[in-house]
C-alpha cells in the first residue's frame, strides 16, 4: 500500500509540475506599433514626362523632426496623372508603407484639397476605390485651369468615418501622414 502510495504521489507530483508549467504565463505579445512613415512622394504624369515631389520628415509624421519639401511646379489647363506612395525612409532598404495601405485598403483614405492663393484652379478626380468601391486615392487624376499659386495639403488618413469626405476634418479617423506642397501653376 505504502508502494502504490508513493506512486500515485510521484505521478501526481509530475503532473502537477507539467500543468503548471504549461500553464505558465509566457510574456504577453507587445502590440504591433504603427509603421513609421518620413516621407510621401507625389508623383505626376504629363504625356511622357514623369515628375516627382517630395515632403519628408525626419523624425516620421507626428515626431518634431526637420521638414523638407519641393515646390510643385505644373502647367494650367492640364490634366496630370497623379499616384501617392508613402514611405519610411529611416531604414535600409527603404520601406514602402504604400503596400500596407493597398493591402488595408478599407481603413485607409487620402484626401486631396487645394487652397490657392491667388487665381488657378486644381483638383483631384478620378481617384482610385478600395474593395468597397468607396475612395482610396493612391491615384487618380490632378487638373488645373487657370494660372495661380497656393498649396496642396495630402493626408492620409486610418480608419476615416467618412470614405466620400473632400476635407481631412470631415473624413474623421486619425491622420497618419499629412504633406503640405506649395503649388505653382504656370
């Protein structure tokens, strides 16, 4: 009896150490943090000419870093073919966030909106959809009429409220990267 005792104790003792050792908490998974994102590069198409424009900041979008930008430069009454790729320029190779976007399409939107200062006329249309058939605007089209200058502000934003929203405020969501271009139309 003290024999089959002792082996059941042993037993109970050698499962209880694998229980509680499987059931041993393993470090908690750390959420996956957003991507960082330095840099967005406007590219625009007119027949064959292919320009493109940056607006980088070092430290990404919503750090305090230096700002560096070009000044768009295109011709009135003219309809350009326009593609956004957003990406981290802190790191070697660069990264393409613009394939993450494409990928969550559904929680992304970019919107475009021209302030001029004095005359012209630019907008946006013809944007690319998401899988729902609502706005992306990776792509589409930039028009301008008449000459003038003013800015082209592009923000993209996360899970917006408003996928049809012309202004950044109204498409709500958060705002993961905004690029503020001085435009010359001329």
């Amino acid at each position: 009896m003290k024999k089959q005792t002792l082996i059941f104790s042993s037993i109970f003792l050698i499962l209880s150490a694998l229980f509680f050792n499987a059931c041993k908490k393993i470090d908690d998974p750390k959420p996956v943090e957003q991507e960082l994102i330095t840099t967005v590069k406007l590219v625009l198409i007119d027949n064959f000419l292919t320009n493109e424009y940056y607006y980088k900041l070092s430290n990404g979008f919503g750090g305090n870093g230096t700002v560096e930008f070009d000044t768009i430069s295109i011709e009135p009454n003219k309809s350009y073919i326009a593609s956004v790729y957003i990406l981290n320029e802190s790191v070697t190779p660069v990264e393409d966030v613009t394939e993450e976007i494409i990928d969550e399409n559904l929680d992304h939107l970019l919107v475009w909106e021209y302030t001029p200062e004095t005359g012209g006329v630019l907008t946006f249309t013809n944007g690319n959809k998401d899988d729902n058939q609502m706005p992306l605007n990776l792509t589409g089209e930039l028009n301008t009429a008449a000459a003038g200058v003013g800015e082209l502000t592009i923000t993209l934003k996360h899970l917006p409220t408003n996928k049809n929203a012309t202004q950044a405020d109204a498409a709500g969501g958060n705002t993961d990267a905004q690029a503020v271009f001085p435009v010359r139309v001329q």
